[in-house]
C-alpha cells in the first residue's frame, strides 16, 4: 500500500473510539519501498497487513468483535425503566420495542419516527451517558429515512421533533446538518462550572486582534460547536466553538472535560 493510504489507516486505527479492540497500530516501510500497517489487537496476535483493502476489513471485523463484547442491551419494563438484558433476550424483546413506535405527521410529506432501540454501542457511548431512544424522519412520497438521532429518553426524543417542525421541517442533506448543528448548541451546551485561558491566549488574543471577553462569549454562547475525539493533555475532548462578529468568525480551540472548560487558542476563520 501507499504511504497515504497506510497513514489514513493509522490514523483510524489509533483513534481513542479504537481503543475497544485496537491497543496501537504503526507503520512499517518495506524492503521494497511499498508500506504496510501493524496493528495490536486488544484480544489476538498482533497483525501485519501490507493491502489497505484488508487492513480495512481486518479493522472492521476487530470493531463488530468488540462489539459483540462490549455493546449493552436493554428492554424496557412495564413501568417504563430500562433494565439492562443479554442480547438474546434483547432480539427477541423487538416486538415489545414495535409498541413504544411512536409516528408523528410533521409535514405532508415528511413523517417522524420515535422508538425505544434499547442498544447502547460501546464505540458510541464510551463517555457519554446512554441514549436508548432514536428519532428519524421519512418522506413518505420517496421512501427516504434520514435522521436516526439517539437520546437519553421519549421526551428529549419528542423535544426534537418538536423543533425540527418549529424549523419547517429542514430537507434531508445539509439543511438537516445545520439544523442539527443548531439543535446541539441549544440544547446539549453543558453547564461548564469553569471556563479556564492558557497563559498565552491574551498574548494571541492581542496578535490576533480578538479580546478576552469575545472569547468569553464565543464560549458561552456559541453559534457553533464542533466536536472531535481527539483528547487534550488532560483527557477530555478538543471542541472547537465558534461565533460570528461583525462578519467574522471567531474560532475558540478548547478541552473540555468533565465540567470545565479550558481555552487553548483562538483565530479568526478565513
């Protein structure tokens, strides 16, 4: 393989949502100049793979072990309370699952979909708190799904529905994306008990000709947040928050973890 394709695969394979089933992978050039990437499972002999196309696959079927280890499964009582279960009773609760399907009519072509999955991934909730109910949207004249939203309960879930018919039901594609982005700002900003500077970001600040309270603000009230898995030197994850002023947009870098926030840098977007 190319040294292009080796690197995108290291690069996946030693992402923190790999950890599961992969403790690190490296790159090894060849003898005869070709690359070829190492790979050390958590479970298994290590693996050496010198086509992409099998390494890719060789991830993939690292990942659904895992999977099959780690995900949780639950059915949902009676009275309405998760109970966790193994994932034999969990495929034959589906029926029981069929009846907290909820459809709600939001335009007359677009219809919303909510349900009790009860499947909580591994790769997905490592660090978050588990989100057991889904709503995903259809246009009935196309047969088209989009959306597929998790959340922590029927009301959060509901909640969502609500503003996405608030919004004019956003069409599939990028207009669902910015709607999400939006909904995500509004409704999943943490409460940061802190917000923290490094020592060199009023020196940048200045540089860059930005003050401290726009960076404040930029935090505490965003029109954006993106969110990556990679971590800080303190083990949360980098955000990135962002806020337009006077046509430009600010761009805060900041780890956040647990309930703090600690700023990094901060630059103008082009």
């Amino acid at each position: 393989m190319t040294l292009q394709e080796a690197q995108q695969l290291a690069v996946m394979a030693n992402q923190p949502t790999s950890k599961l089933f992969i403790e690190w992978s490296t790159i090894r050039q060849e003898p005869n100049g070709d690359y070829s990437v190492v790979i050390e499972p958590v479970q298994g002999e290590q693996q050496s793979f010198s086509d992409a196309r099998e390494a890719h696959w060789a991830m993939v079927r690292l990942m659904a072990e895992a999977s099959k280890t780690n995900d949780r499964y639950f059915t949902l009582s009676e009275d309405g309370v998760p109970k966790e279960c193994d994932l034999e009773t969990w495929e034959k609760d589906w029926s029981n699952r069929e009846k907290t399907r909820v459809k709600i009519t939001c335009s007359r072509e677009i219809e919303a979909d909510i349900s009790f999955f009860g499947h909580a991934w591994s790769i997905i909730h490592m660090d978050e708190d588990l989100k057991l109910w889904s709503a995903s949207f259809c246009i009935t004249t196309k047969n088209e799904h989009y959306g597929g939203i998790a959340f922590s309960s029927f009301e959060q879930a509901k909640t969502f529905v609500d503003r996405y018919i608030s919004k004019g039901c956003p069409a599939s594609g990028l207009p669902f994306l910015q709607f999400l982005a939006e909904y995500d700002v509004e409704h999943n900003m943490p409460p940061f008990d802190a917000i923290e500077f490094a020592d060199h970001l009023p020196r940048r600040g200045w540089q860059r000709k930005y003050s401290e309270a726009q960076a404040q603000k930029c935090i505490e009230n965003p029109d954006r947040i993106i969110k990556s898995s990679d971590k800080g030197n303190r083990g949360g994850f980098i955000w990135k928050f962002q806020k337009s002023y006077g046509g430009k947009t600010l761009q805060i870098v900041a780890e956040v973890y647990k309930n703090r926030c600690y700023a990094i840098t901060g630059y103008w977007l082009q």
